[in-house]
C-alpha cells in the first residue's frame, strides 16, 4: 500500500495552493471588471481539480475498512493505483506553484489584487500578456493532471466495488451490472483520453494510468458476439475511417446529447471493395464497448429471416406474429444495454431495408450494399461511407501481406505491385486473390499481369462461345484473378486439388456461410447409419406384424406386387457426391481419415482465399462474388451445374434422418443450420431446370418431343427430409407444398394401405395442425385410421395410437362426444 503521509500530505498542500491560486484568478477577473475567457476557464480548471482532490481524501480515508475484503490479486492492483496517485498529487502540487507564482507575478509584488486605477488595470493586463504561453502550457497540463486522478480514481472506485461483492474471480462478467458499468466508464476514459495526454504531455501521465488499465481489462461487457465473417489477419486499410466511425456511434459515451433517433451507418460499393470486411474489423475492434453484436443476412427475406431467428433464440423470445424478425426487433428495442446489428448484403431492392432495423431510438446499425440508394437511411456523421478502391499505398501493402513477400520490401517490388493493383482496379478482394497465387508460386510479381491477361482471354473466348454478350463487368477483375488460382488446381492431378475442385463446386450451390466441416462428414457417415437403424426398424415391423389381423390371400398378393414394384423401381445408381464425401468399406478409422482428407482439401481451398475459416464454429464461408462465379463461370455449363446442385442437394438430404429419429437437440439445432442451404440449393434447381427446359424450347430440332424430369424415389425422400427441417423452422407452407408432392407420388406407387404412406400422411396432417387446419389434418388422420383398421386390425398399437390421435382433433373440432369415445378406446385397448 502506497505511504499514508505521501497520500495526504501531497493532497492538503495540492488543496492549500489551489485554494490560493483560485482567489487570486477571481480577483484579477473581478478588478478587470469583466469575465475573460482564458480565465474563466482557469477558474474551472482549478475548481474541477479541487473536485477531484477531494473525492481522493475521500476515498483514502476508507482505505483502511475496504482492502481486508479484497483479494491478493486486488491488493497489488490498488497498491499501485495509490502509489500513482501519490506520485501525481506530489506532480501536480508543483505545477500549481508554477502557476501560483505566474499570477503573483501578473497581480504584482506586495501589491493588491484589486485594481486601484485604469493606471494600475493596465499594468496588470500587460503583465497578464507577457505571461500569456506560460499560463496556457500550465493549464494543459493541469488538464491531464485532473483527467489523470480521474481515471485513477475510478480505477479505484472500481477495485473496491469489485472487493464488496466477495469475488475472488480475476474475471468481472459474473458481476453485477453497476461493476460492469463501471467498468465500461473506465474504459471510455482511457480510450478517449490516451490520445490527448500522448500528444499534450507525454508519457509520464500514460505510465501514471498503466494500473487502471489493468483493472480496466477485468472488465467485458460483452456477452454476444456474431459477425459475418472473420476478420482477415492481413486486413489493410482505412483506419481513419474506422476511427470516424467510432465518434459516429459514440462509442465511448463522451456525447452529452440525448439521441432521439437510432444511429445508422451505411457502407455502400462495389463487390469485393471490401465492405464486410470493414463492418467486421470495426465490431472486433469495439466489441468490449457493446453487451451485444448481432448480424443479419440481408441477401433475401429468407436468410434475414434465418438470421433473427438466432437473434430471437439468443434472447429466448417466441416468434411473434408468426415472425421471427418481428420477435427479435422487439427484443433488440427493449435491451437498455448498447448493442450493435450489422445488416449485411442489403441488396435486395424488391425488399424495404427499413424492415431490419429494429424500432425506436436504442442501438447502432451498419449496413453494407452495393445499392446506393440506401444511404438515405443513414442518420449520424456524414450518414454513410462510399467505397471503391484503396489508395496506392494500401493496395500495394494488402497485396505484399498476402503474397507473403518478405520485408524489407526493395523498390522493384513496389514497382511490380503499382503495375498489378492498377491492374485490378486496387480492388482488395483481386489484391487478395492475386496475392495468395503469387504465394502459391502460380507466378510472381514480375510476370502476374501476363498471367491475368491470359485469364482474361480466357473469359472472353468462353463467354463468346456459349453466345454471352461480353461487357465490361465491373466484376471481371475479381474473377479473371480467381481464374488463375482456379485453373491451378484443376490441372493439378494431386487428390487433394481434385478434392479441393470438386467441393468447391458443391459450396456453389449451398448458400455461402456457415458451411460446416461436422455436416460434410455427417452426409458421409449417415447412410451407414440409417441402414443399420432400417435393420433394427425392420426387427421391431416383424414383431408388430405378428398383432395384426392374418391377411387375406387378395392383400397376401397385392403386398408382394407392391414389394416387386418398389424394388423394380428403385433408383440403384450411386449418389451423386464429391469424390471425398463418397462412402467406402467401413473402416474403425474411417472417421478419422475422412476428416483428415476434407480438412486437406479444405486447406487448400482456404490457402488460395476462394473460402474463409471461421475458427470458432469450426465452418467456411465464400465471398459472395466467388460465389456466384464458381457457379456461373462460362466454363461451368448447364449439364455440370446440375450435377453438383445434384451433389449439393444429396449431401443436405444424407445428413437428415426422418422422424422418430434424429430427435435429440444437437441433431435439431443441426437441422436448423442447414436452412439456408435448402433454400439455396432448391433455387438452383428452379434456375437450373428452368434454362433446361429453355435450351430444349430452343433447339433447332423442335419436332424431338422435350423430356421431362421424372418425379422418383430419392426425389421423393429428399423432400421428405427437406419438409421436417422447414417445419422445424416453423415454415409451415414450405413443407406442406413438399410433404403433398411426396405423398401423391407415394399413394400412386403403394396405396393407401402401406407402412410408409401413412407415415407420410401423418406427418403432412401435423403440418395441417400447426397451421391451425384442424378440419385437414383430422381428414387426413381419419383416412390413415381407416387403412390401419383395414390393414391392420383395431386392437393394432399402431391403430390405437392413429385413433388417439384422431380423438385429439375431433376434439378441437368441437365434436367433444366422438373424442371421448376416440380416446376411450385407445386407451383401453393400451391397457
């Protein structure tokens, strides 16, 4: 613990010389006969320092009953608080002298401070002149003196609240919320006042406030944090921006003024010009100074809709109205603690952007678009950013970092880089994509640009080919420099490339986040799975057969025909999967050599930057403008797209299992993830086939009839799955649509009566249900109450189980004497 003496002496001398300087600035200002600024000014620097100095006596004479409580740790930290408060009252007591003597020597010797005559004014205010630098130096640095005994003090306040509330924890987020704000207070001051003692006085006051910003770091309000994609280890670039920015949302709570509208930012530019970027680095940067960092998916009502939903589960809010978005709004509207919603790929112009925000005057929002009529929603600073392209000097240095170029960096590098970022129009997604083939050794920075004009060359002979008008898309350098590293791989016979290609083709077709390494190898490992569970299914349906009715020879023989039709008719080709994902012989290690082949693969991919890896959920993601040209690219023609929406399309349907399995939460949660990957994937297929059935309106040989796609059975049960993960999200029509494709094909194939089509209708009247259609679902049920009766008997488990089921919607129906008796039988016959 610092010296009592130091402490108080250095306090009452501090309070006796501040004392003395203060009369003497109102006297001089009151024989002036009018206030000054400078003065005045003075005046309520010496009155906020007396403040201050005071709150220390205060504080310091409770020293004695609070440190028992505290904990060793704690000690240590307050010891040197005290010690360093000490050392700036000895400091600061000094400077007030100074300034003690400035002002006698204003007023004069032995003479008083009034004036006696305009004589004696003016003799004074001359003096007051001459002195006039040494005054405004003294009052800078009583300025960080007082915002230095500040920060300490309330580095102090806060060890001592930390101690009442008995926690040993080197951790504050157990602890209250008033800690927590304190907390936050301290941190606010030290952001905001480092840079004014660096530049004003040095680093004497910034080693005077080092033990609060120790105590400062215990402190994390935080407690979510989401964004759309990790910041890159080599972001470059626009740090007056983000620091703009930071005064823009006030982030340190330094306004005084009350906000009575929410603050919107919006970033607006070309793709690849490195806008999500920016978002991102600009919440990890401030990610202590918010409780909450949400994001939102804005590329279409669905993947927003998604995105609220995890903000609703976050908040533990049902869907209101129906809505998830809706639910969570209101959740954000509510929250008194700062939060932060990036809105991400606001691009939709057939959808109000005004519909993420949530209501009221709480909160920060920043939004990123290509659209630039969105920056009308802006409402603090200059209400949005436009970005383009980085200066020269940030281009070259983003496209060195990611070459890996070894520093010192001589001049023909410099050279060579000025040369390929004018190339790409110093986009920094090209920069990035140039960087990673040059590291790759594709080429060097002496030779890139020959290799991005031949790739250019190749884009224009393929897109003249397939009858694509060529334009100057403002998009072209991003994919000519995603070409190279592309081709690369593709002429490479290595496994992992061809890995790399393949699931690269996939990923086009998923939706382009939060693609997960644990779905890839459940798609795998599932199909193992299920046949196993499909054996012991088939155990427990011989059991349960033996309690129905004996069949007649009429059912005896149209079962077998349906057996013989079900097998004639089953799709025996193997899925369609990448080479990776491909089922082998069942090995012990099977799982561990799967992993590390798409971890492989996976590496390769990332190394090039065509995906990102999220290392806390373990999953990857794509730039949307690699995306879409893996997909698109004039060299990926219709037959192939199909085939890996194909690809896409298995892999989502193996990693789902139908009811009653897969029902823990783990799997659910699973299931939930994988939305927007169904969406994305079925509106490939609706593209896809659509272009088909174009191209096939449009041959010469209009007179061969057209083929259609036929409805099968792995069609069948990958709508099945599909249909349980969108009533799962609660998108009720979503799967009634795919739920009735799949039952009227089924019904067609194996009557009314087989296992699997009541299963089907049962599932489907369940949706009915939950759409509030209890007149539907109670048809449909009747109908499967009937079958079983015909097939199976009425004292069937299956059949009791169909009948209480049943009992329920009549009962909903309001046909209260026909549930009784429903339920009544069942329950007897369960007896």
């Amino acid at each position: 613990m610092a010296d009592p003496f130091s402490v108080l002496a250095g306090s009452a001398g501090l309070l006796d010389v501040l004392f003395r300087v203060f009369n003497y600035i109102r006297a001089t200002v009151d024989s002036a006969g009018r206030i000054e600024e400078e003065l005045e000014g003075l005046s309520h620097d010496i009155q906020a320092l007396t403040s201050i100095n005071e709150a220390i006596r205060e504080t310091y004479q409770q020293e004695g009953t609070r440190l028992p409580g505290t904990s060793l740790a704690d000690a240590g930290r307050v010891d040197n608080l005290w010690k360093n408060v000490g050392t700036l009252l000895k400091d600061c007591q000094a400077v007030v002298e100074k300034l003690d003597g400035l002002m006698s020597e204003v007023i004069g010797k032995g003479v008083s401070s009034k004036v006696t005559g305009k004589i004696d004014g003016l003799r004074k205010t001359l003096r007051r002149d001459k002195k006039d630098h040494e005054i405004k130096d003294t009052r800078i640095k009583l300025v960080s003196y007082q915002n230095s005994l500040q920060i300490l003090l309330t580095a102090l306040n806060l060890a001592y609240t930390r101690s009442s509330q008995d926690s040993t924890d080197l951790s504050l987020g157990h602890l209250s919320d008033s800690v927590q704000l304190i907390g936050f207070k301290l941190q606010a001051q030290i952001a905001s006042l480092r840079p004014k003692l660096q530049s004003a006085a040095g680093s004497p006051f910034l080693d005077a406030i080092s033990p609060a910003v120790d105590v400062a770091s215990l402190v994390s309000i935080n407690r979510h944090f989401r964004i759309p994609q990790t910041v890159s280890s080599i972001f470059t670039g626009r740090e007056s921006l983000l620091s703009d920015l930071q005064g823009y949302f006030d982030v340190f709570a330094a306004s005084t003024q009350p906000m009575n509208v929410q603050k919107r930012f919006i970033v607006y530019g070309l793709g690849g010009s490195g806008k999500t970027q920016f978002c991102c680095k600009f919440a990890q940067d401030n990610r202590q100074r918010f409780w909450g960092i949400f994001c939102i998916d804005a590329t279409s009502p669905e993947t927003a809709e998604h995105s609220f939903s995890k903000i609703a589960k976050i908040g533990n809010v049902e869907p209101s109205e129906g809505s998830n978005l809706r639910a969570a709004k209101d959740w954000l509207s509510s929250l008194e603690r700062p939060w932060l919603l990036l809105v991400d790929n606001a691009d939709d112009t057939s959808h109000p952007l005004e519909e993420y925000f949530p209501e009221g005057e709480r909160g920060c929002v920043l939004v990123t678009t290509r659209d630039p009529t969105k920056r009308v929603h802006g409402t603090v600073g200059p209400y949005y950013y436009h970005f383009e392209k980085l200066a020269i000097y940030e281009a070259n240095d983003l496209l060195l970092k990611a070459a890996c170029h070894p520093r010192p960096w001589d001049t023909s590098a410099i050279k060579s880089t000025d040369l390929i970022a004018d190339a790409l129009g110093f986009l920094p997604l090209a920069l990035v994509q140039a960087g990673k083939a040059i590291m790759n050794g594709l080429c060097s920075l002496a030779n890139y640009i020959e290799h991005y004009q031949r790739s250019w060359q190749r884009i224009r002979h393929a897109r003249m080919q397939s009858g694509t008008e060529y334009d100057q898309n403002e998009n072209m350098n991003v994919y000519s420099s995603y070409e190279i590293n592309l081709k690369s791989l593709e002429q490479s016979q290595n496994e992992e490339a061809v890995d790399a290609v393949q699931l690269l083709k996939m990923f086009s077709c998923f939706y382009c986040e939060n693609i997960c390494v644990d779905v890839l190898k459940i798609a795998a490992t599932n199909p193992r799975g299920e046949r196993k569970q499909a054996d012991k299914d088939e155990l427990e349906n011989a059991q349960m057969r033996k309690l129905s009715r004996p069949k007649t020879w009429t059912e005896y023989i149209r079962e077998r025909f349906f057996l013989i039709m079900e097998s004639a008719c089953r799709d025996r080709s193997p899925p369609v999967l990448p080479s990776v994902l491909r089922e082998v012989q069942p090995l012990s290690d099977y799982d561990d050599l799967l992993d590390l082949q798409l971890r492989h693969a996976l590496n390769v991919l990332s190394r090039m930057s065509l995906i990102t890896h999220d290392e806390a959920s373990d999953s990857y993601s794509m730039h949307p403008l690699v995306h879409e040209w893996a997909r698109e690219r004039p060299e990926m023609n219709i037959g192939e797209q199909a085939l890996w929406c194909q690809a896409a399309t298995t892999t989502l349907a193996q990693c789902i299992l139908l009811p009653p399995h897969g029902s823990s939460e783990t799997e659910e949660n699973m299931r939930r993830n994988l939305l927007p990957h169904i969406d994305h994937v079925r509106k490939c297929q609706a593209r896809i086939s659509a272009r088909i059935s174009q191209n096939q309106r449009e041959r010469k040989l209009s007179w061969i009839p057209v083929l259609k796609a036929k409805f099968g059975r792995r069609q069948a049960l990958e709508f099945a799955k599909f249909s349980r993960v969108y009533s799962e999200c609660g998108l009720w029509k979503e799967a009634e649509q795919l739920q009735l494709a799949v039952k009227d094909f089924v019904c067609g194939m194996l009557g009314t009566e087989h296992p699997v089509v009541m299963g089907i209708m049962l599932f489907l009247s369940g949706t009915y249900w939950n759409q509030a259609r209890t007149n539907e679902a109670a048809e449909l049920q009747s109908e499967v109450y009937r079958a079983c009766l015909n097939s199976l008997g009425p004292d069937h488990p299956k059949t009791l189980k169909v009948m209480d089921t049943l009992g329920s919607s009549r009962c909903f129906q309001g046909r209260f004497k026909e549930a009784l008796e429903l339920h009544q039988t069942a329950i007897d016959g369960m007896k």
